[in-house]
C-alpha cells in the first residue's frame, strides 16, 4: 500500500540549490524575497563566471501554495443537472464572511483534459512527416481518482450485500480517465486504484463484516450495554443509563433480587466500560484506515473524491479525530461523499434476527429508546464529513446504486476559483469559505468549506517547492510561460526503453534581473513520469543558471531554449507532466502529455 510513498520519499528530495547568485544589491526595491541572498551560495569558479547558461540536474521535490486558495465549484439546478456556461462575473467568494477577489478562473470539463500523444520514436524523425508511422491512438490516461471506502467494521452483513450489489452496477458511471479504488475501515480488504472493473469486482467479494467484538445482543452478555448507552454512563454521567443497566443486572445476575443492588452497581459500571473501550477501539480502527486511503488518495495526480459507504457510527468522545479527519481531506483538496449504506432508514425498534434487543422487561422501554437514539445519531458523522468537506450525504434513500453513480461521475463541468488572501494572518487558523451565484439563488453550490491558513512566513526556496509540488500533482494546464512539450524514446531492447522529455522555453516573456552586467534568472524544469494508474514511476529536476550577455539574450528570445530529460522505463503508457517555473518573474508553466511505448 505505501510502494508509492516509499518511492516518492527516496526520490523526492528538495536540493533546489542557486549555483549563480545576482548580487542582492541590485535586487528591485520594495521586494524583500528577491533581495535576499541564497542561504548556501555555490562557489562560482573563473571558467563558470564566462558562462552564460549553464544545467544540471537536481534531485525533484515534488506541497499547496498557500498565497493562492483553489476552490473546485460545481453547479447544479433545481433537477440536479450541472449548470454551464457560468463565467467569472457569475460568481461570489467569501473568506471568513470578506469579500474576495477572483483572481483566476478556469472552466474544465472531461473533453478538455484529454493528453495528447505527444512522443515520436527516435530514428523515425517527424511523426508528421510523408511515410512516417502513424501515431499510437492516446490513452485513456487518469484524470479523476475516486477512493470508495467501505465501513466494514460497523455495518451488518445486509448492509454489506447491499453496498456490493449497488457498486457493481456503477461501471457505467466510470469515464475511460477514472481510476478506482477499494478500501476499508479494518484494512483487511484493498484494491489499489486501477481500471480493471474486473479486479474491482473480486475485491468487492471480500467486503463482508470485519468487527472486532461480538456485538450479538442477548446471547449470554450480562448486562448487554451498547456503546451509545456505555458513552451516557461512562462520558456523560446520565444517571438513568447507569440505572437502567444497574436493574438489567439485577434481572440477569441475581434473579431480579433487588437486595442485590451493591453487587450489581459495579457489575453494571465495568460491563459500561468495557462496552465503550470496544467501540472506541472500532472508531478509532475506522479512522486509521480512512486516513490511510486519503494519505493514498492524496498522492494522485488530478482531482480527488473519497466515497464513504457506512451505517455511520457513534463517536462518543472522539471529536478531535472526527475533525482532523475533515481538516486532513481539506487541506489535501479531497472530497468526501458519504453513503448511508442502510438505505431508507426508519428505526429499527426491534432488531433484527442477528441482533435482537436485549434486557428485561422491566427495563425495555429505556432500552428501546437508547437503541432507536442510537440509530439515529450515528449518521451525525456522515452528515459531518460531507459537509466538511463539500461532499454529499446520500441517505434515506434504497438506491445505493444511484448515490454511488452519483458520487462517482465526474461533473460534465466544473469552476476553479482562485483569489489570494487579503491580509492574511500566519497563524494557522481555519477560515471558512463560502461561494454563492449572484442572482442565481436557485442553483445549488457544491464548493470545499474552508482552508487552513500558514503558520508562518515562507522563504522563496521553500515558496518554490511548494508551488512546483502543487502543479505536478495537479493536471490543470498553466500558461504564465510559453512552454512546448514532446516526447521521444527508443528501446536498446524489448523490455527496456529511454524516454525523452523535450521542453522549448520562449524567452521573450522571460523576466530578467542586470547584476554586473549580465541578465539573471534560474529556470527550473520538474518532471514527472506517472503509468496509466496514477503512479509516480520517476521524475526528476533541472535547472537552467542564466548569466545572459545583451546579445546572448537577444538571441534567445528569437529561438528559445530547448532542455532535454532523459528517463529509464519499460514499454507501457505514462501521463508526461512537466512544470517550469523562474525565479525572477516567479510565473508557472504546465504542461501534459501523453507517451504510448509499444512492446
């Protein structure tokens, strides 16, 4: 489960070192962060100081800009149909109840993300060119990740027949660009993000109840406590439950004897402790692993939703892990859609075969009530995890098909919005956001809710990573620089091949700074190779030092640079992303493609 993350930890290292420092005197006034020297400067030697480009290859790290805040919109009207043809003047951003200012605006839509194949075998010369071989169809490379996360700690075996039944009919949803995911709450079950409907549908054989107690009622527990009655007694000191399940045990233990009341007190407080120490060892099961498939899910390269199907539970005292739950999914841009995996629910006042109620008579009246509360509040946290994060909350409803079909599909359209904070503060907060359609009010909005603010001022170098690391992982087209990309490879045998990134840069939009004469600025170059599932298969960084002459730089803002990267892979399709950004003019530049290398 962590082959991607151990890769992406042993090759992604930050060393984005400047070999040439402009002198920081000649940096432009009122701008601190360019005026401030590297903090380990590269001894330049004579021979460097003659030249006027120099490249090397820099290990790649590949974190979110936190000056820019991306909110993803989708807009749907009264029938539930996404809404087009909206525009940046259509839209209202609010950052803590402020007004805000829509610095960008993207529309994006399945169509528009399709890669092109952008790769001409060595030897072969222009693929356009007479008698050159026709190009390799393009692939159905991924775009949209979908996590669906099965709770198979707390639901029934109906629920989970059910759910299993409901998602082999979702395939249909899926575009060719989706990738999905099987996962659940007690980690017994995985199936790692693929295309294969096939291996989706043997993973979810093996989705059947995993609890780690026995929560059959009324065969032989004494008193039978559940975790919502053991949370009053334990956690909230409700003096009823304690009595309650004080006369239960007197009913069980002691023939209902109530002389026996001193005995059963304690019997009752342990057998409420242990209950709850049970089921706070489930949640705190279920929360581990969904925060498993989100750290999972976060390292996919495009947009990211996390499908949540479970009868919900009750989270007693764990609060805090509920909530770092849904701060972890916002800062990670995921969405979480939760499913009430028991459909059209009324309350189920007396059990079913395998669980009946359990207690004496005498106490059944409370019993039911805490059963029938109990079933109730435990859809409080799919409720909470969808609205934390902008997702849905499918319930109610016996559909569970058309709720996964729901969840899965991708929107026809989608808004971005981007705005910089206004004054923001550095001090970690939570701010919420809230985007609403001027003179559209019946239109619904389904946007992420907030966002955490830094903790602290970012140096450039660190600036850098973190915007480079954002756009790689992204597959939103940026065009601050006029980039050109394409691809090249060769096999010097079957399994093996060499691909070749090439990267023209358009140097007229280029900002440089004078230092002793010479036009400054480090242009670095990200690449990142991921296969057809949306793993990370290799990548790498250089960076071009320029210490342009006027004529020199003249030159090249008449023919650009080309820079060229070189990886080891085997035969297959790979999603080709590649970020550029400058240090002087700190724009950005992404680009996709796509490579096919025959076996």
């Amino acid at each position: 489960m962590y082959s991607r993350l151990h890769l992406f930890a042993a090759f992604l290292i930050w060393t984005l070192a400047c070999a040439w420092t402009c002198a920081a005197q000649n940096a432009p006034e009122g701008n601190p962060a360019q005026s401030s020297p590297s903090p380990n400067p590269v001894p330049v030697t004579q021979e460097q100081k003659s030249a006027e480009v120099a490249t090397h290859d820099t290990p790649a790290t590949f974190k979110v800009r936190v000056n820019l805040v991306l909110v993803r919109v989708v807009v749907r009207d009264a029938q539930g149909n996404v809404v087009e043809n909206l525009h940046r003047e259509d839209f209202a951003l609010t950052d803590n109840r402020k007004a805000q200012v829509i610095s960008t605006f993207n529309v994006e839509t399945p169509a528009a993300k399709a890669m092109p194949v952008t790769t001409v075998e060595s030897g072969h010369g222009n693929a356009d060119a007479p008698g050159a071989p026709a190009a390799a169809p393009a692939p159905a490379m991924p775009q949209r990740f979908v996590s669906i996360l099965y709770d198979d700690v707390h639901m029934s075996l109906e629920d989970a027949v059910t759910a299993r039944d409901a998602t082999t009919r979702l395939f249909g949803a899926l575009a060719p660009t989706d990738r999905v995911g099987i996962y659940t709450t007690s980690g017994q079950t995985t199936q790692e993000f693929t295309s294969d409907q096939e291996a989706i549908r043997r993973t979810l054989n093996g989705i059947v109840p995993r609890s780690r107690f026995d929560h059959v009622s009324g065969a032989g527990d004494c008193p039978d406590i559940s975790y919502y009655q053991a949370d009053l007694i334990v956690n909230k000191n409700d003096q009823q439950a304690m009595d309650a399940a004080a006369l239960e045990t007197i009913d069980c233990a002691f023939n209902g004897d109530t002389s026996k009341l001193s005995l059963a007190v304690p019997i009752a407080a342990s057998a409420a402790q242990r209950s709850l120490t049970n089921g706070d060892s489930e949640s705190e099961l279920a929360y581990r692993h969904m925060e498993d498939a989100m750290r999972r899910l976060a390292g996919m390269p495009g947009q990211r939703v996390m499908v949540f199907v479970s009868p919900g539970f009750i989270i007693a005292q764990l609060f805090t892990e509920a909530s770092g739950i849904i701060d972890r999914a916002t800062r990670a841009n995921i969405v979480i859609d939760t499913i009430d995996a028991r459909g059209l629910y009324t309350p189920d006042v007396m059990g079913d075969i395998a669980n009946p109620p359990g207690g004496s008579a005498r106490v059944a009246g409370v019993k039911t009530l805490y059963r029938t509360t109990a079933q109730s509040a435990q859809s409080q946290i799919l409720d909470e995890f969808a609205a934390g994060t902008g997702g849905t909350y499918f319930h109610n409803r016996n559909d569970l098909d058309a709720g996964l079909r729901q969840a899965v599909a991708a929107p026809a359209v989608s808004y971005v919005l981007g705005f910089s904070p206004q004054n923001l503060k550095l001090n970690g907060s939570y701010h919420t956001l809230k985007v609403t359609l001027a003179g559209k009010q019946k239109y619904s909005v389904q946007a992420r809710r907030g966002y955490f603010a830094p903790r602290k001022a970012q140096d450039p170098v660190e600036t850098a990573k973190q915007e480079i690391q954002e756009a790689i992982f992204s597959q939103d087209e940026i065009g601050d620089l006029p980039v050109a990309l394409q691809t090249q490879f060769f096999k010097p045998e079957p399994s093996q091949a060499k691909l070749s990134v090439l990267a023209h840069l358009d140097l007229k939009s280029v900002r440089f700074r004078k230092a002793d004469g010479r036009n400054c600025n480090n242009i670095t170059l990200a690449t990142a190779i991921f296969d057809e599932n949306g793993n990370l298969v290799t990548g790498g960084e250089k960076i071009v030092e320029m210490r342009l002459l006027d004529g020199t730089r003249e030159r090249l803002e008449r023919s650009g640079i080309n820079v060229k990267s070189s990886f080891d892979v085997k035969p297959g399709s790979y999603l080709v992303r590649l970020v550029v950004r400058d240090a002087e003019g700190e724009q950005v530049a992404a680009k996709n493609g796509a490579v096919v290398i025959p076996n």
